[in-house]
C-alpha cells in the first residue's frame, strides 16, 4: 500500500484548491499551514513528516473524507495499519459511496487476518463498484482461510489473467501453491514477480519467509536487504536481515543492520531482540565492545540495564556490574527493582552468590513476578545444588513469560538436575506445542529421542508441519 509521490503531490494540489475556496477561520488557517508542511513533506517523500502534518490536518478539519483517507494512505505506506484502518474509517463515515475507501478497508481487513470484515466490505464493493477485483481476491483469500486451496489458486489466476503482475493476486497464488504442497512453484512464481516488480515488498517478505522456512539464509538474507531498500523502518524486516546475515555467515552485515537499530533512543523490547540475536548467533568478542559502546551512549535506563543483562550473559560481568549499580539503589522499589535483579544476575555470574542471593531475594519479596530475578534466581540456586527450589521459581517464570523459549528450557532442565526425567519431557513437549516451530525446543527434544528412530521421525514430522504452518501464517 505504498504511496506514490506523484499520487502525494496530485491529492495535495486538490486539497490546495479546496482550501483556497474555504473562508480564513482559525481552523481553516490551521488547516492550510499543515497542508503546506505536507506538500513539503511529499516533495521530499518524507512519509514522518507527512504524516505529523496529516494529523495537524484532520485536527484542524475533521469533516473531510479526502484528508482521512490520505492519511490513512500514509499510515500504511509506513505499516501502521492500525492506524491506516482508522484513518480510512473515518474517511469512509464521511463518504460511504466511494469505492476506493472502501477497496482499501477490504484490504486493511484481510492484511489483519479479519476474514469476516472483508466479507462484509467486498460485498459493500460488490454493489457500489460490480465487477471490481477486490470481490474476488477477497473470496480468494476466504477461501484459502478455510484451506480451500485449489479455489483459492482458481481465483488468484482468474485475476493474473488481466493483472499478470497484481501483488495482492501474487500473494495469494504463491500462498495457495504453499498450501498445496507445490513451495518450489511458489518461489519460482514470486521470483518472477520481483523481477518484475521490484518494488513488490509483499511478494519480497514472503520470499524471504520462503527462503528461511528451507534453511536458505543466504537468499533470506538479500530478499530482507532488498526490503530494507524500499522501507529502512520496518524494524521486523531488520531483525530478520540480522538473524539471516548471521546463519549464512556474513557477520559484518548482520553487525551493521544491528546499529541501524540499536540507536540511543532504541525501545528497550528491540534492543533486547537483537541482543537476544547477538547471544544466539554472533560469538565474536567484538559484541561486548559493541554493547558496551552501545549502553554508554544509549538514552534509556531500561534500554541501559537490557545491554547489561546481556553483557553478563555472554560473560562481561564486570561491564554488567558497572552499568547496573547507578540505578541499583536500596531499598528496592518500583523504580530500581529490574536494576537490582540485573545487578544480582551479574553478581551471581560474577562468583559472589551471597550477595546475589540477598538482592534477589529482595527483589522478589518486592515483586514476585519479576522475571529476570527469578530466571536469575533459578540459574543460582542450579548452579548451588539446589533444583528443588529451581523448579518452584523456573514454574513461576514461565507463567510470568509463557512465550520464552529460553525460559522453558531453564525449567526442563531443572527438572533434569533433580533427576525427574518425566517431568523433563513433558516440560518439553509442552513447550514444543505452545512455542511451535522453536528451533531450540525441537533441538531439546530431540536429545530425549535419541536412538528411538520412530519418535524421532514422528516429532521431526511434526516439526516440519509446525513450520509449514508458520509459513501460511498471514495474509497479504
């Protein structure tokens, strides 16, 4: 749903002249001064500042279809979708006649998962506008929502037939042929599309996906390099670019799309995603010099103490220690309290478990559901001979972070320490059904099966459809 300048300029030069008709009120006043700073803004395709003056825009005049639905344009250029739908809503209150808010809310509807709300509007479509494609793309995708694979693929060819090279068809086919079992066609099909389209972000992501779903992480890798090329801001695509720069090998790369995001205002949630990348995937010692870099120049405590975390976890406790004491203050309180469970984590790794074993303590008589003082915790009391107590706080843990590869298998292996093998295993088969397609849980399970050649094809097989299903995730 990218936006065109030309499209840009053209909408502006209409709202221009509307503007000009309007009397000089205050509104309308402020309305022409956010409309100047938009068409500065589209002029130099500066889809952040367009879209601050749009919101300026509708603030001041808030009874215009046309600049609701150029709003909602740009919200989706930059993939706010949920931004964009409300944006074209609001348009399509004020003018529920015009087939292009409503194509675009079918769209937003389907690009959400939101089958039956693209039902409703195509069928809105279907009246205002007959014969118009996106009736039958959202039948299509209808279709392929209930694993009707083969109308899904009859629509989507249907529509090539006098679209040859409409993305949204695209998608739909390559997905349908996924489906049917028929991957090889699909990144065939896609690859024509993007050599074609360059442009095609859609067809390029789900390459990409494609790519990664077979261990091709060369070719997942440039197909998110590409992306990057058409959205510098889409921060999933970068996290992707990082995890496949690395499997394939290409360290520098991985290293220089980290930065793009590891800036001083990062949020705390992507810098720990990519450093939970970096723990993973990246083992040269040039990712404590980095991170140490990094927290010194970040802007944000909580950002500040996720570095430090990650410092003591690839073995610069020193560096942990040092970053998380300023804000470690006693006693503890809503304030300071993941900066002492941090301190205590580095203490803990550091040799002194007497002093990590009191701050955790008082963090989690503060907190009970601070998950990096029970993970922390937990790995203390394993590392001290203590698995019973393990266990209490590793159950504790995954209830507070139900979602956390990482903190399921701290759990088994509590339960492996304490000699309790059946709890172990069904640890681990649970995690594999409520985290599917988990390359590190396969990996544990996989270890209990060993020498069993028939439960190890039974759970591969079963790893296999996790990862399929993963794939078909998603529409558009």
């Amino acid at each position: 749903m990218r936006v065109p300048n030309h499209t840009i300029l053209r909408v502006a030069a209409c709202l221009s002249a509307v503007l000009a008709a309007a009397a000089c009120s205050s509104s309308d006043s402020r309305a022409a001064a956010a409309l100047g700073e938009y068409q500065a803004a589209a002029a130099s395709n500066n889809l952040f500042a367009a879209r601050q003056a749009l919101l300026r825009l509708v603030r001041a005049k808030d009874d215009v279809s046309d600049y609701w639905a150029e709003l909602g344009k740009v919200q989706a250029a930059m993939g706010a979708y949920n931004d964009a739908y409300y944006a074209f809503t609001r348009a399509y209150e004020l003018d529920r006649s015009n087939p292009d808010l409503i194509r675009s809310l079918a769209e937003l509807a389907l690009r959400g998962g939101d089958i039956g709300l693209a039902q409703a509007r195509a069928r809105e479509l279907e009246v205002v506008a007959p014969g118009d494609p996106w009736v039958k793309l959202v039948d299509g995708w209808s279709a392929f929502s209930q694993s009707q694979y083969d109308k899904a693929l009859a629509a989507s060819d249907s529509l090539l037939a006098t679209a040859p090279f409409d993305p949204s068809a695209k998608a739909l086919k390559a997905r349908a042929l996924v489906g049917l079992k028929r991957e090889n066609e699909a990144v065939q099909l896609l690859t024509e599309q993007v050599r074609a389209q360059p442009t095609d972000r859609g067809s390029l992501a789900l390459l990409a996906k494609l790519y990664e779903s077979r261990g091709d992480w060369a070719r997942a890798a440039d197909a998110a390099r590409r992306i990057y090329d058409l959205a510098p801001t889409d921060q999933e695509n970068l996290l992707l670019l990082i995890e496949a720069s690395f499997r394939a090998g290409n360290a520098a790369t991985a290293r220089q799309a980290s930065l793009r995001l590891l800036r001083p205002d990062a949020q705390p949630a992507i810098v720990s995603a990519v450093l939970d990348l970096w723990a993973d995937r990246w083992t040269s010692s040039q990712r404590i010099d980095d991170a140490r870099t990094l927290a010194n120049a970040s802007q944000s405590r909580d950002a500040k103490l996720v570095y430090a975390a990650f410092l003591t976890r690839v073995g610069s406790q020193a560096d942990a220690i040092r970053i998380a004491r300023v804000s470690a203050t006693l006693p503890v309180n809503a304030e300071n309290a993941e900066a002492n469970a941090v301190l205590a984590d580095a203490l803990s790794h550091a040799g002194d478990a007497s002093t990590a074993k009191g701050r955790f303590d008082a963090v989690l008589a503060y907190d009970a559901g601070n998950a990096t003082a029970l993970r922390g915790r937990a790995e203390l009391e394993l590392a001290t001979g203590n698995a019973a107590a393990a266990i209490v706080d590793a159950q504790k843990l995954v209830t507070v972070i139900p979602n956390s590869s990482r903190d399921r298998l701290l759990l088994a292996r509590a339960y492996s320490k304490s000699g309790d093998e059946a709890w172990e295993q069904r640890t681990l088969w649970t995690a594999f059904n409520d985290i599917p397609a988990d390359e590190k849980i396969f990996t544990a399970l996989s270890t209990t099966r060993e020498g069993d050649a028939e439960a190890m094809n039974e759970l591969r097989a079963e790893f296999e459809r996790q990862r399929n299903n993963r794939l078909g995730a998603g529409l558009l």
